[in-house]
C-alpha cells in the first residue's frame, strides 16, 4: 500500500512542478485573464494549453487511483 501512497505524492509532485515551471508567469494566462477574465483563462489553459493537458492526464490518474485512508 505505500507503494500507492508514493504514486499519488509523485504525481501531485509532478503536477506542483508543471505549475511552477509553466504556468507561474504565464504570459497567455495573464492576458486572456485581464482581458477575458478568469473563467476564459482557466477553459483555454485546460483545452488548448499542452501543460493544461498533460496536468488534465496526471490529474486522470489521480482519480484512478485509490483514495487515501482516513484516520
């Protein structure tokens, strides 16, 4: 089971570092969210943006795997 637990933290590690790599500063994000405000944003980051998309694939693979136990 920690193999699980290690699968879901490299994941979420990876989706952190996407974020901070590509899309702290983003210049497309900012603008459409000034300029669109930040619905439009967040639908083109999600539909159009390749970062978007691979972060919409890792977060598929959180959903696939098992949920944490409660304590």
């Amino acid at each position: 089971m920690g193999k699980k637990r290690n699968r879901r933290k490299e994941i979420l590690d990876q989706i952190a570092w996407l974020e901070e790599t590509y899309c702290d500063g983003c210049f497309l994000k900012s603008t459409f969210r000034k300029e669109y405000g930040k619905t439009y944003a967040q639908s083109f980051c999600i539909q159009q943006c390749t970062v978007g998309e691979q972060m919409r694939q890792y977060g598929e693979m959180l959903l696939s795997a098992p949920p944490r136990p409660r304590r």
